[in-house]
C-alpha cells in the first residue's frame, strides 16, 4: 500500500506541475506561497494548450508561470526537479496526463486529481501504477492536501487570500483534517481554526467510488505524522473503508484520538437506496449506512457524533488551542489589478531605465549594437562571442545590395512620388517577403525539418521538387555555379570552427543537389545566414530544436534582413530626395500589352 508520508512533504521544497490550468487555484497556491514566506512559487509549470505564459500575482507583484502543450516539452531542468503534480484537467484526460507525469518525474512524491467523473477502470489502473511507483495521488474530486505554511496543493483551505488566513493555514497545528467531500473540508478546516486551533494537516480524499488515496492510508498518515494529535474525520455512507479505520483502531495501529462525523443517516428513511452527490455516496447493504459505519466506529473507541452540530463542538472542545496569531497581511493583497502589458525586454521606472533588467546606459556603453539587437530580439542577454560577431558581420552585410533590388526600387518610387521618410522606408520593408530578403525564416523551416527528419538532402529535394515547392534559401537572379554570390562564403566560414554543424552541412547538401540539376540554384544569402544562425544559436546558446522552432514561428529568423536592410532603405530615400528627379513613371514602351493572350 502506497504511503502517504507528512513528515517527508514538509520536508520537500516543492516543485508542483499544474497538468491544466485553473486560474483561481493556481493563484490561491500562490497566494500561499508568498504568505507562507516562500522566495519563489512552487508551481514551476502549467501544462496546457493555448498560451506561453500565464501571468499570476505573487505578492502584489506579477509572475510569469510558463505554460508548455506538452510534457514532452517541458525543459530539463523543471521536469527534473518536479516532485508534485495538480491535475485539474477532466475525468477523461486524468489518466494520460497523470502516466505522463510519472513517466517524466524522477522525482515525483505524489499528485492531487481535481476532476470528478474519473473513469472507475481508469481509477484502478491508476491506482496499481501508484502501487507500483510508491508514490501517491488523492482523489478525484479532490480538493487536495494542505500542510500549514508548508503546501498547498489544490483549492482546500479556500481561494481568496482572506480564506487562507482565516483557516490559519500559517500556524501549524496539530488536528488532522481528513474527509471525503471538499465542501465539508473546508468547512471542518474553518471550524478548526474558528476554534482557535490549527491543521496539522489536510486532505480531501474525493468522493469517487475509488478513491486513489484511502482513508486507511490517510489515517496512517496521521498516526505517523508526530504534530498530529487528533484525527477529525467526516465520512459519508457508502462503500467499507470505514470498517478498515475500525480494524485499525482496534488493533493500536491508530492510536490517536479520532473525532468523526458519517454523514447520510436520512438514507435510512427512504425504501429504495437514495444515489447522494458523490459517485460512492449510496448505501446498497446495510453495513455500508451512515448508522452503522457510525457505530462500528464507535465501538472501537472514536468519538462519532450522531448530529453535525455535536461533531463541531467536539472539535470547538479540543484540549490543544493555540494563542492566537497575528493576521498575515492579506489585505495588501487585495484588490490587485493585473497590468496590461507584460514585458521581459525593458523598463522605466522612476529613474531606471533598463533593457533587459540591465541599466540601459551600462548596457549601451558595454555592448556593441549587435549584442544589444539580436538580445533584445531573443529576449535573453545572449552569451556567446561567435554569435555576436556574426550578427554585427550580416548587419552590416545585409545592409544592401544595390538599387535594382526589389525594395530599393519600391523606397525610391515612393520617395520620388513625394513620400516622407518613413512611408518610403515602409514601402520597401514591405517589400520584403519570401522571394526577397524574408526567405531565411523559411529557410531556417526547411534546414530544422531537413535534420529533424534524418532524411538526406537529396531526398528532401526530391520530395519538395515534387510537391512542386521551391526551396527557401536556395536560387539567385544574378548569381549562379560559376559566379558565387562573394557574402555566401564570407557567412559560412563563421562555422569553420564548429565542432558540429549539422544545418549548414545540411543546407550545403541541399545546395550540391540543386546545382546539380541547375546552376542558378545556388545557397542563397537568406539560406546561408538561415544555416549559421541555426548552428551558433545550439552551440553557442544552448537552444534546443523545440526552441529553434518555436524562434521560426515568430520569423525570427528574418530579422537581421530587416533590421539592417531598413539602413539600405532609407540611404535610398535621402539619395533620391538629394537627386530630386521627380515624379517615377513608367513609359507605354516599358509595358508589354497582352489583353488578347486567352492563357493569362
Ligand atoms: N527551389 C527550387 N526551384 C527553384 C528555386 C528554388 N528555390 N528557385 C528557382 N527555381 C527554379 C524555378 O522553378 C524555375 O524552374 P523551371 O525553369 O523548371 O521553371 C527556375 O528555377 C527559374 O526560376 P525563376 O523564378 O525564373 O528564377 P529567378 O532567378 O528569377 O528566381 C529567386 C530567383 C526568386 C530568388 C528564386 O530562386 C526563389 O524563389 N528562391 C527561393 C526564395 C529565396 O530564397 N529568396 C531569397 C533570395 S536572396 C535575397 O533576396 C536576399
Ligand atoms: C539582396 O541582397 O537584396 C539580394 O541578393 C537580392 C537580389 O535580388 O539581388
């Protein structure tokens, strides 16, 4: 039987996975944390499909919790460290989500199942598993388990800043509070405190049909836990669990004084068994009535009130009340608005202007412009030298390619028909695009898939020649086989000194290909900066392909081109502003006519 060990969980430092996201839970974890005095929440990561991030306050300051679609995403160093999991995803999806929580958690204690509904066959495979790990996982329709200023994993103990305190969830106590309806314990828990006495811990077992975590493992609990003194237990009717706490009473092995409550005695009034609110709540025999739990449990020595209201003054009666506590602050963490921009790239505040948490002057003084850009672009201060040197070298590379090129041309028509700077400037940004200058994003595309496959070069060109797809990063107007484009091998000798470079070696493989069947189809200036770039941000950085990918779904990867071509725009501008050659239009003589060309 799997255990269920207090004492090891106030031990850990937690580092809980929310396997779904639930907005109101996931913020009272939080609340408790930060009036626990934790320094950092304990929930490390939500899994989730949707967005990035999900912004919740710590303190009155906001966090960014990350948010992953999938497990298999989740970096190294949260999963890990992971040790507790929150599943608040439904009944159906509880099963997966929970294996892959103990697939990829070396570290994992245990997990609370929020979800009711949970298939029955669904909750006896997951119960072997557990079995079989050692570990535990509590419910489903669990509220959770809560340890004072320790835990808090689920919504027990309430919601609202205001709640935790007033169920003196920072004084640790001594009652054991363990039921199997989540209403009922918060209510036990509020009446606990109400009494000027406090949990040594918490749990809502659920009330499924198979709860994963017994009663019986959660009285040994507290018979194991050393700040336990009394067990408070609110039962309802339905199943035999209770008779398993009366073997264990019997016999010595709970020797702690148990205060309980079965609830559902009214069944005993109707003909047919009446079905109550949780899956498990129906009395079929009669040993499984409210009545006759209650008096089995009495007969082995714990006190069961016969009404609600005797069962709160046996606890109101307790003889361990502790001096009262000062309020935590929760008022001050009332009445939060949430901003309505997040940032992680810069700041002003009061005198302290920053980019990326760095003084901007020191920044600025320090670092060269492409240091600052492509950081600002990563959102991360970026390490390496070889990287930064390869992106000051396309910055100014890049910059441009001569007047005939298609922005260019575009600047200088709508300078010459009299537009600002900056009109000009975005006429020919908007240029940009998968012919020109905007295909090293897809080329980056196509060299990630390219190695992802395991494929060859020569296959990937043979399966995109027959899909009819040109490759991005492959081809030039002016530049063929026997005229080399002078940039290409100027960028790649920035990975002469690579160890390992797998998307250059592919994007070259890719080229020997292409030129094969024609000798335009060169590696282009976009495909070879695609290339470097990807090889100096794995090696240099540290990215891994998931983070590779997920650069290219913001077209990172064509930012250099815009950035530094943008100069080449607006020098073009101020060329034809200089020259002032008026109005650009085409003459009849430069336009072929072919109204009657039926084909087009
Ligand atoms: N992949 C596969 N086949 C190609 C490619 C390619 N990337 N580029 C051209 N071809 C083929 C065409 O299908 C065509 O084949 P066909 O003769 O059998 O019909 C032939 O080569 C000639 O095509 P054109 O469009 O006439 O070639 P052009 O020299 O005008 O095109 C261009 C140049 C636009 C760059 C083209 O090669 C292309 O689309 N490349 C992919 C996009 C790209 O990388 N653009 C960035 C260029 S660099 C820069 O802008 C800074
Ligand atoms: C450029 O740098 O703009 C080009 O190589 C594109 C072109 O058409 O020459």
């Amino acid at each position: 039987m799997a255990k269920l060990d207090i004492g090891q969980l106030r031990m850990l430092e937690p580092h809980i996975v929310c396997l779904g996201s639930h907005p109101g839970i996931i913020q009272s974890i939080l609340d408790f944390d930060y009036l626990a005095g934790r320094r950092e929440p304990s929930i490390s990561a939500i899994i989730n499909s949707g967005r990035n991030v999900e912004r919740y306050f710590f303190g009155k300051r906001e966090v960014a919790v990350p948010v992953f679609q999938d497990m298999e995403l989740l970096p190294e160093h949260i999963r890990s460290q992971a040790n507790l999991f929150l599943n608040v995803f439904s009944g159906r999806r509880v099963i997966n989500s929970s294996r892959a929580a103990m697939r990829h958690f070396p570290k994992l204690v245990g997990g609370v199942v929020f979800a009711e509904g949970l298939p029955e066959q669904h909750a006896i495979q997951l119960y072997n598993e557990t079995e079989e790990r050692g570990i535990w996982i509590v419910g489903g329709a669990s509220v959770g388990v809560v340890i004072p200023n320790i835990l808090k994993l689920g919504a027990i103990g309430g919601t609202q800043a205001s709640q935790l305190n007033q169920s003196r969830l920072f004084t640790p106590g001594s009652v054991a509070v363990i039921s199997s309806s989540g209403g009922m314990v918060n209510e036990i828990i509020r009446t606990v405190a109400s009494s000027g006495q406090s949990l040594s811990f918490s749990l809502a077992l659920g009330g499924e049909r198979f709860p994963l975590v017994s009663p019986q493992v959660a009285f040994q609990a507290a018979e194991d836990d050393p700040q336990t003194q009394t067990i408070a237990y609110f039962g309802e009717l339905g199943g035999q669990d209770e008779y398993v706490i009366v073997d264990m009473l019997k016999s010595g092995q709970i020797s702690k004084p148990v205060i309980a409550y079965i609830a559902g005695a009214v069944a005993d009034l109707f003909e047919t068994p009446p079905q109550f609110g949780h899956a498990k709540a129906m009395a079929t025999h009669a040993d499984e009535s409210a009545r006759s739990k209650a008096e089995a449990l009495r007969s082995v020595g714990a006190h069961v009130a016969t009404r609600y209201g005797d069962f709160v003054k046996s606890i109101q009666e307790l003889s361990h009340p502790l001096a009262d506590v000062p309020d935590k602050l929760t008022d001050a963490l009332v009445g939060r608005t949430p901003a309505l921009f997040a940032s992680t790239v810069s700041g002003d505040v009061g005198d302290d202007i920053n980019i990326l948490g760095r003084d901007l002057l020191d920044f600025a003084e320090n670092n060269s412009f492409a240091h600052i850009a492509v950081s600002m672009f990563l959102g991360r201060d970026i390490n390496s030298p070889e990287l930064e040197k390869f992106v000051d070298f396309v910055l100014k590379l890049l910059v441009d390619h001569g007047p005939y090129v298609s922005g260019a041309v575009n600047t200088m028509v709508a300078a010459r028909a009299g537009k600002d700077l900056v009109s000009s400037l975005a006429s020919g940004l908007l240029t940009i695009g998968p012919r020109f200058g905007g295909a090293i994003n897809q080329a980056a595309v196509t060299w990630l898939d390219g190695v992802a496959s395991g494929q060859t070069p020569a296959a990937v060109v043979e399966e995109l020649a027959k899909k009819r797809h040109r490759i991005a990063g492959i081809g030039h107007r002016k530049y063929r086989v026997d005229l080399p484009d002078p940039r290409v091998s100027r960028l790649l000798e920035f990975t002469d000194e690579l160890k390992v470079k797998p998307y250059t070696s592919f994007a070259l493989g890719v080229e020997a290909e292409t030129t094969r069947k024609k000798g335009t189809l060169i590696l282009n200036v976009d495909g070879a900066v695609a290339a470097v770039l990807l090889d100096l941000l794995a090696v240099g950085e540290g990215y891994s392909e998931d983070q590779l990918r997920s650069l290219t779904r913001t077209e990172f990867f064509n930012a250099l081109f815009v950035l530094s071509r943008s100069v080449g725009f607006m020098a073009h501008y101020f060329d034809q502003v200089r020259l002032d050659e008026g109005l650009f239009r085409l003459s009849p003589d430069q336009v072929a006519y072919m109204y009657h060309d039926s084909e087009l």
